[in-house]
C-alpha cells in the first residue's frame, strides 16, 4: 500500500540561490565558480579579526527583483541578523543572514496541477551569506573519515527563498521548484547551474492523516541539488514516516541527509530551533532602506517572466506542451523568439528547434546559447523550405552542415547543388524511367493498392538524390498512371 492511500504529504521547500554577482556580498572577492581551493578568500570571507563588511549593492538590487518576480511585498526597512551556530564550513562561527526583518515577504507563484493553477505561497526572501564546503575524503559525509573545507564558496551571495507549506504531493513540489528556478533564470538573479551548486533546495516533509487539517511532525532534508534527487528523496521519505506511523512510532523532528548512492536519507542532528541560534541584530552593517523610487527602478527593468512568455507564444497558436518545452530554458526561449523575427511560421519553427536542431546541440552537450546555428540561420533555412527552393528531408542534411561549418543555407544549397528540381519536364523523363522500371508496383497501384504510389515516389526521389519536389512528383506519376 502507498503512503498516499492513507496520508497525506505536507512539504515546503526552502530553496538557496546563488546570485549572479561577480564579487561576493560583503567583500570583492570573485564569486567565479571552479577555483583552486581557497584561493577566492580574503581576510573579510575568512572571518578574521579586525575587518569589517562593507554591502555589495547589486545583491540588494537582484533581491529586490527577485521579490517582484515572486509578488513579494518589498520592505521599506531591513536589516542583518547574526545566526549564530559551529560548523567547520563556517569560518566565524556565525551566518551574516536575516531574520525578523527581511528584505522580501508575503509572495507567491502559480504552477499547474491536474485539478488546475494552484497559489504556492512564498513566506520570506532573504538574502544571507553562503558557507564554505566540505570536501569529503568518502562519497558521503557518513562514509567519510575526513573532510578538509574550501573556504572559495564563503561569503557568495545567496537568497532563500522559503515557501509555505502548500505542497501536497511530489509533483506539486517538482512544478513548484521547476517554475521557481525558472523565474530565477529569466530574471537574471542567478545562473541556475545546479550541477555547480547555484540552486540548492532543503525540504521540509511531513505527513497526516486524509481529512486532518493538523500538520505532523516534519523532517528536513538539506542541501538536494538537481530536481531527480528531490522527486527521490521525498518519496523515500514518505514512505518512511508511513511505515513508522502504521506501526504507532513517532516522527522525530530532525535533520536528515539525502544519500544519493544508496537512494536513502540518514539522520543527522536533531532539528534546531530559532532561538537554538540566539539571533541578534548584526553590529557592522547599518539598515537597509529602500526607497519605492528605487523598487520602481528596479520592476521597470523586469524581463519577460516565464507565465508570461508561455501565454505569449500559445496566442501564436503553440499548444501548451510546445509553450512550456521552449519556455524550459530562458536561452531555448530567447533562440526562438530571435528566429521569429525573420518571418518563419511559429509551429515550424518551434518543431525545428525542439527537434532537429536539439538533437545536435544534445550530441555536443551544447546550450542554445553557444549554438553554431544562429536563428538567423535556421529561420533562413525554413525560408528555403517555405519557398520550395529545397526540400525537408534536405533541410535536414543542410541544418547539419549548418552545424558543422557555420555556412549560411544559402551557400550550402548553392555549393552542393542541393536545390529542389520543380522543373516538371526535367522531373517528367525520371518519372517515366521510374515507371518502366517498376512495372510490378504500377500494376499494384492499378489494381487499387495506393501504397504503390509511396513506392514510387521513394524512387524518383532516390534518383534525383531527395531533390525532385515531392509535390510534382506525386502530380506527375498520377497523370501518367492515369492515362
């Protein structure tokens, strides 16, 4: 029996952004990812005596966009927060973070679930220093007998953002942090390579009973980093708590790991409370206050937001699943929208980029971003196809070599004699050689067969190497099997 038979998931997510600054938060140290291992630190992101912070600006303008992209109230008045815990990743013994007053509140978003759009609400936004890492000597930090810390990662600028609990089953969760990072993409907030560590979520999971508006007792897993491992963990820990719970044992609230290897999650502490981290407003930086001119400023520089472009590309006639697979990435949704400038049909183009066009990029594990084919190119090439100068079958041989040499259609067509042959006395001596080579499928066609007729056409378009066009052709062998 599943959990879900009998209980209900309960779920928040808090989800910790990286932000996409070149210098960390309080001090200039470069935030660029990949470093040999403590060589991004200063005496400030060290923690060492006698420095102070200064507020890097843009972390406060990208947390203002954030919280307009997430229909946050902005605040007027914010501050910095101490919270104060030991960890070896985290070298001054404290977190510069907020707490009771941040920067973004109140909020939400919409994703789509079976039963319709659903609200998730977003409790706070806030923006906080992240800590070092530990570089474990084992795959895990339990299967290790040492960990050394790369302090690189210190003091890199980080939003959280916390959700309500509203989650109520895995897929809400996954449509929930998929639009989320998202949002955080098409903003600019933050590159969004999860694979690097930018986007980190901890989950929050608990279960009661169908019909029960009381929560149960929750567990939080830290530090998932890719949406496979949240959709695995949170099944695991469900089913988990329902095993306990049908036995009559209690849910101890605490801190759990995700194993990725063994597909488990592992206690690791019990769960802190707030005041276990004695907060208290931080010494050496001063109050944020934030003025409506500069939130005006700042909403008036908001790019196109993911629901938007969604609905925008379905009233060119997309359907919801083309709408949503463009919209996956800001960089396969900006390639299009570049392409359709230049005068290409929407749904075509859309099929090319999510077909064809993907398979190449898939095979080099390259982006839209760096793609060899620019949509100019691509446009120019549908253009070809639109106006009959080639064919589809070899627009695809022709995209290929786009691919590999950078030439634009044009030339390609024209260097390797690509172009379609509409010319129908040219086309009609083919057509009769086909035909009189092929007296057994003629006979099938007469006798009523009409998947001759594909048999022929094949053959005339293998004799003219996939150039005749495959309108004439089709015209052609009728009039001539007609007679």
């Amino acid at each position: 029996m599943s959990f879900s038979d009998k209980f209900e998931l309960v779920c928040g997510v808090e989800t910790h952004v990286e932000m996409a600054t070149k210098t960390k938060i309080f001090c200039g140290c470069s935030t660029e990812f990949g470093g040999e291992q403590n060589t991004h630190v200063c005496p400030v992101c060290l923690g060492l005596p006698g420095v102070l912070p200064v507020l890097n600006k843009e972390v406060v303008n990208l947390a203002i966009k954030a919280g307009l992209a997430l229909n946050c109230i902005i605040a007027e008045y914010s501050k910095f927060d101490r919270k104060n815990y030991y960890y070896p990743d985290l070298p001054k013994n404290y977190q510069t973070s907020q707490y009771d007053l941040p920067i973004c509140k109140n909020g939400w978003l919409e994703i789509n679930t079976p039963c319709g759009k659903k609200k998730i609400g977003i409790t706070r936004v806030h923006m906080e220093e992240d800590a070092g890492k530990l570089v474990h000597s084992g795959e895990t930090i339990t299967t290790s007998k040492s960990s050394g810390v790369d302090y690189n990662r210190a003091g890199v600028p980080l939003l959280e953002i916390v959700s309500e609990p509203d989650l109520r089953s895995v897929d809400e969760v996954l449509a929930y942090l998929e639009e989320l990072v998202q949002i955080m993409d098409y903003a600019g907030i933050s590159d969004c390579r999860m694979e690097q560590g930018s986007v980190r979520f901890d989950v929050n999971v608990s279960l009661r009973p169908r019909g029960s508006s009381e929560f149960g007792t929750r567990t939080e897993i830290k530090n998932l980093n890719s949406f496979n491992s949240v959709r695995r963990c949170l099944e695991y820990e469900s089913e988990r708590q329902a095993e306990l719970l049908l036995k009559g044992e209690k849910v101890e609230q605490e801190t759990r790991t995700w194993d990725e290897g063994q597909g488990i999650t592992l206690s690791l502490r019990s769960k802190e409370e707030a005041h276990d981290y004695r907060y208290f407003p931080e010494p050496d930086l001063v109050p944020i206050i934030i003025e409506r001119e500069w939130v005006e400023r700042i909403r008036a520089s908001l790019s196109e937001l993911p629901a938007a472009k969604r609905e925008r590309l379905k009233s060119l006639g997309l359907s919801e699943y083309d709408a949503a697979v463009l919209t996956s990435s800001k960089a396969m949704a900006d390639y299009f929208d570049e392409a359709f400038t230049f005068g290409v049909d929407a749904k075509t183009l859309a099929n090319w980029i999510m077909g064809d066009l993907s398979a190449l990029l898939k095979i080099d594990g390259c982006s839209f971003e760096n793609s060899p084919v620019s949509p100019r190119q691509l446009a120019g090439l549908l253009n070809l196809i639109k106006d009959g100068t080639i064919s589809g079958k070899i627009a695809k041989a022709v995209l290929e070599e786009i691919y590999k040499t950078g030439k634009d259609p044009e030339v390609i067509v024209k260097e390797k004699g690509l172009a379609q042959i509409s010319d129908a006395g040219a086309l009609e001596k083919i057509v009769e050689g086909v035909l009189a080579a092929n007296t057994k499928s003629v006979e099938d066609y007469l006798a009523g067969k009409e998947t001759a007729l594909g048999y022929l056409v094949g053959q005339v378009m293998k004799a003219t190497q996939g150039r005749a066009n495959p309108g004439l052709v089709n015209k052609l062998l009728k009039e001539k099997l007609s007679r």
